[in-house]
C-alpha cells in the first residue's frame, strides 16, 4: 500500500549512475591513459593535490568538492581516473582510498586496527539488540515510522533507543505519514553509510555485521 508522506522527503544517497564498484577496478594492470580534458590542469600536479586534500580531511570528500581544490576546473572523467590510479598506488599500503555514500577518503585498512587501537586504549563499544534491531527495521524498510518498528519487532521501542540513534546521526526524521496522529518518518542518513564505509543503502549487510561495522568505527556507546 503506498502512503502519503507530508514534510521534507529523502533524497537518493548515491545515484546509481555515480557509483564506482571498487570490484571494476583492474588491479592487475597499469593505471589507464589520463584524459587531459582541462587544458591548462598537469594531471601529476592535480594527483598530487587530490591526495594531500584526501589525507588531511576528516570527511569524505565529493567529487563537486574536489573540483574547487584547482582553479581551473578539471573534468570528472580527469577527477575518476586520477582516483583509480590513487586505489591502486595504495592497494598494497596500510591505508585505502574508498568511496562512501558522502564521497572518497582514506582510511586505515581493518587490519590495521588492532595495532592503531594500541595509541589509544579503549573499550569497544557494544550495541543492545534492540538498538541494532531497530536501526536494521529502519535501514531495509525506510521510511517507518515508531508503530512500524513496534509492530514488526512485537515490543515497545524505547525513546531513548531513537535518540541515541538520531544523536548519533545514523537516523532522521523525514516528515510525517498522512494518518491520524501525524507520526514521524524515520529513515537513515548518509553518516550511517559513511560510517559503515557504504556507497548506498544496496550495500547494507546483515544485521550480526552490521552491529561489529559500527562498534569498530564508533567511538563510544550509547
């Protein structure tokens, strides 16, 4: 049954059309012919410039936000294929350039973690069932509201459980479902993408993983 939504409604995280599957990436073979089609922009220089701005920011960067790096602004095919030549300069290192749903950063390869996490002792957060239960019911059935979440989970949903999740920034209210009552729309937001190092929502794991994902990137725990 379609519904109704009133208020802001949510746009697509990653169009399909803009999504580079890193499995497409050749590997095995040099990096392919760069494209010069910005006179003027030395596609050397330029790769030098995209990966010192991808090292040093704290947040993923789009491909919008890396064309203003120049002033004479490359091309998004130029932009990609430096990219790609970056995921493979890196494929053997401790770090990786992969793309999230917000855009591409580095990032400390998994198997890394056990021996960064030694600069900085901590106790790796845990997650209630019932937080992961209600973040996964929100991820694959957006939007929901708090009586879908109650209704396929046969238990009372804590307020508390929504707001840790709102205030960790993986939820958001939408707007609201035309009925009686006028009860909120909950989906889930690009944080939540970024932070499990998704492109879009097609990528979601399972729940067990979904939960080990975000206790390894998540600081602490609610």
């Amino acid at each position: 049954m379609s519904e109704q939504v009133t208020g802001l409604t949510q746009s697509e995280l990653v169009p399909a059309n803009e999504i580079m599957n890193p499995g497409e990436l050749d590997l095995q073979h040099s990096a392919p012919a760069i494209r010069d089609d910005a006179p003027g922009i030395d596609p050397a220089l330029l790769k030098k410039i995209l990966e010192a701005a991808l090292l040093t920011s704290a947040e993923p960067l789009s491909i919008a936000e890396l064309k203003k790096l120049v002033e004479v602004v490359p091309g998004t095919a130029l932009i990609e294929e430096l990219l790609k030549q970056l995921v493979q300069e890196y494929s053997a290192s401790g770090v990786e350039l992969t793309q999230v749903a917000s855009g591409w950063r580095f990032r400390a390869r998994p198997e890394m973690q056990v021996y960064l996490g030694r600069l900085n002792p901590q106790k790796q957060p845990r997650y209630s069932r019932a937080v992961m239960e209600t973040l996964a019911i929100i991820a694959y059935r957006q939007p929901v509201t708090r009586g879908d979440i109650e209704e396929i989970r046969g238990v009372t949903v804590a307020s508390p459980i929504l707001k840790s999740l709102e205030a960790r920034n993986w939820i958001e209210v939408i707007g609201t479902r035309d009925v009686p009552g006028k009860p909120e729309l909950f989906a889930t937001t690009q944080q939540l993408l970024d932070d499990l190092n998704l492109r879009s929502l097609h990528e979601l794991p399972d729940l067990e993983e979904m939960g080990s994902l975000l206790e390894q990137g998540a600081p602490d725990a609610e």
